[in-house]
C-alpha cells in the first residue's frame, strides 16, 4: 500500500465532508463536477465507499468514491481527485490503492478524459489498461477512456 507524506490522513468521507468535496470537485472538474445531489446520493447509497485525505492543516486534499455496483465481478472507481495545492506527492495513488482494497472485487474500472494524461499516468502505473475509447462521453464531446485492473486476491 503507498504510504502518505507526513501530515496527511486517508480516512473514510462522510456527510459532512459533502460540502467540501464538492467544492472540491468543482475545482478540480471544472467541465465535469458532479452536481451536488448526485454527490449526496454517493454518500449516501449503501455500499459506495467514499474516501478523503485530509492535509496537515485538516483541510481536504483528495477524495474519492468507488461502487461496488451490482456486478459481483467488477466495480468502478466513479470519482478520484486531488487538489492541484497537494498533487504530485502521491495521494491519488494512495486512495486509488485504498479503494481498490476496499472495493474487494476481482476487475476495477473507471473512465477518465482522454486529454488528462496526468491520470492516464497514474492509473497506468497502478496496473489499468485502456478497454474502451467512448467518443462523445463528456459534456463538451471529448472522448473518455475506460481503464481496467485486474486485482489480485488477497
């Protein structure tokens, strides 16, 4: 499992954590953020795993929010981000490891911009290979890549 900087915590996210990851969000999705509802149903849906690293200081630096779903063999990271104050020291790659623990399902998958190649590098270098290109997937027409893991069992 990748190990933190010092300072910062991975625990689980909760309600009242909604407000500032969807602040969050907003920030790091510009174009694609999910609305504030959805982002309560996440919290609020059985089985969704909602994550958050917080700073040194207690503020959110990254989340994330992965589903089981209701396929017994796959489940799908449905949201990962870290703020661009805290990028590049590891914490995606720690929460991606985390929810993928958690998750306990055989094939993770998630979908990404086909531009963030930031993301694509990440995931790549956790072990996920691109599947699918769907044309057209986000709101302005870009193409989104579904990346696939194959986890090991414990």
């Amino acid at each position: 499992m990748t190990t933190l900087p010092p300072g910062y915590a991975l625990r689980r996210a909760t309600l009242r954590d909604l407000r500032a990851v969807h602040r969050l969000e907003r920030v790091i999705f510009p174009r694609d953020a999910y609305p504030y509802f959805d982002l309560t149903l996440l919290f609020l849906t059985p089985g969704v795993i909602n994550l958050k690293i917080a700073a040194p200081d207690g503020s959110l630096a990254a989340f994330a929010c992965a589903t089981r779903g209701l396929a017994r063999d796959r489940a799908w990271i449905v949201t990962l981000g870290v703020s661009p104050a805290h990028q590049r020291r590891g914490l995606g790659a720690a929460l991606l490891a985390r929810a993928e623990a958690r998750i306990g399902r055989p094939c993770v998958r998630l979908t990404v911009r086909e531009s963030n190649q930031p993301a694509i590098r990440l995931y790549q270098r956790a072990g996920y290979a691109v599947i699918e290109r769907k044309n057209g997937y986000y709101r302005d027409g870009e193409a989104g890549l579904v990346m696939e893991k194959r986890v090991e069992s414990p």
